[in-house]
C-alpha cells in the first residue's frame, strides 16, 4: 500500500511525520508533493527512503491512498486537475474542515475520507476528526482507521460538529499555549523569577496535568476541587479567573464559526 501526500506545509510535514515515525508506514511507501518542489525534498533529507513526484498527478498515479494537505480554496481546482488520474479504487482523505465529504464525492470517483489532525497528533497523541464518505467500504474504513490509530485517536464526528470539534481538536494546542505563555510573561513581569525559570515550570506543570488527566487519576473538576483549597491562595485566583473570562471562549467559538461559514460560502461557489 502505497501512501500519496499532496502538499508539505505545516500540517502535511506533522502527518509525513508521525507516519514515518509511528511505524505506521515506512518511508518507501510515502510518495509526496508539493507546489515548491524543495520543500519536498527537504522532507526527503530525513526521510530518504521518500519518493518526491514531480506534481500531484504523478503522486495519485502511484498511490493508493491520497493525502490532500492543501488551503481549503486550492482543493476544487487540485481535484480538476487531478480528474483523469482517480479510479473507483483510490482513497481521497482531505485534511480540510469546511469541505464536506459530500463535496468531495460529487467531485471525484473514489473513496472520501475527511480526516482532521492536530499538531498533538506529531507526538503520536491526541485525536484526529474523522468522517467517512458514503462510498467507503468496510475495508477501506478499517484500513484508514488502523492507519490512523496510529498517530492519533480517530474520533467519529459529523458535519454538525466539524467546527467546535476542530476548535477543541485542532485549535486548541494554539489557544492554551496563547494562555499559558501570557500566564508566562506575566509571572516574569510582576516577579521576581525568570522568564526561563517560569517556562520551565509551565512546560513541566502542563505535562504533569496531562499525565494526570491520561492515567484518569482525576476529572478536569476533580481536579480543581483537589487544589483549589477553600479560603486558599488558589480559590484567591479562580476567582479572579471567573471574573475575568466569562464569556472569553464563548466569543472565541463565536469568531471561529463566523470565519468557517465564510469559508463555506466561498468553497460553495467552486464547487459545483
């Protein structure tokens, strides 16, 4: 079985990644694209086992299943060009959420699969959003999701929560380390520690929580009953905390549905 992955930005680079490493696929069966060809190349540098095609047409050629890492209005026209080049026998998995597999199937002859990372998903980690065209079979489906499983969680969801499940999926690593590096920056302004110092604590702090929260020790709630000591310095902070973000996350969702469904509106006038 060979592996196609057109496009190596950010998060086509994470997928080749976690791939190669997790064992999940060797480098030989990695054939990959990209509009710069040395970005490409670069990949290939530690990866040599790697194939780099010349353009996308070449990748599905020699592929079984295709990876499409590309910006949501660069997909239409990716798939007219790749048109002559499908058969009934390709998997299509497009990374991108406000492309329904609906979409993708009217475009395209094979198999569809939307399958959303997440930057956790480079430490094999996390989970990765997962939905199935009507036309997968029951072998294709297993294939992605063993495939998936591991470098990630694939979690099954549906087009009603593709944004607030991105938000929380895929969004959310960029969200907290925002907060946690303001918390940061605010520990090495009003005192006397480092910001190194301060870094150190946070980075080891947010890797102990999530070791907490993966061994089921404790609940998200649990877990604040556990430290948040009544009439103590951490209820002093919780306080300040509620105060100050009601309504925070709220208009952030808020934000990001607004520019997904401006996303949609201007993916619906490419596709037919």
């Amino acid at each position: 079985m060979n592996i196609g992955v057109i496009g190596t930005g950010n998060m086509g680079t994470i997928l080749i990644e976690a791939l190669v490493d997790s064992g999940a696929v060797k480098a030989e069966q990695l054939i990959i694209t990209n509009r710069t060809l040395a970005k490409a190349f670069n990949i290939q540098k530690t990866y040599p086992g790697i194939t780099v095609a010349a353009d996308p047409p070449e990748t599905v050629k020699q592929a079984d299943i295709v990876f499409l890492c590309v910006k949501p209005l660069d997909i239409y026209p990716l798939l007219q060009q790749l048109a002559p080049c499908w058969t009934n026998e390709h998997c299509l998995v497009s990374i991108t959420s406000p492309i329904s597999v609906g979409q993708l199937e009217a475009a395209v002859p094979c198999q569809v699969v939307r399958a959303i990372p997440s930057i956790t998903n480079r430490a094999l980690s996390g989970s990765i959003l997962v939905t199935f065209g009507s036309r997968c079979s029951a072998a294709c489906r297993q294939t992605i999701d063993d495939l998936l499983r591991r470098i990630a969680t694939p979690v099954l969801i549906d087009d009603a929560i593709t944004r607030v499940a991105s938000d929380i999926a895929s969004c959310g690593p960029a969200f907290f380390s925002y907060l946690l590096q303001r918390f940061i920056d605010a520990a090495a302004t009003k005192t006397a520690i480092t910001k190194e110092q301060a870094t150190i604590l946070a980075t080891d702090m947010v890797i102990g929580l999530g070791e907490l929260l993966k061994r089921d020790l404790y609940t998200l709630q649990t877990l604040q009953e556990k430290v948040c000591v009544k009439g103590g310095i951490t209820g002093e902070g919780i306080a300040v905390l509620e105060q100050k973000m009601d309504g925070v996350f709220e208009e952030v969702l808020r934000k990001t549905h607004e520019k997904f469904q401006e996303d949609i509106e201007k993916i619906k006038q490419q596709f037919p």
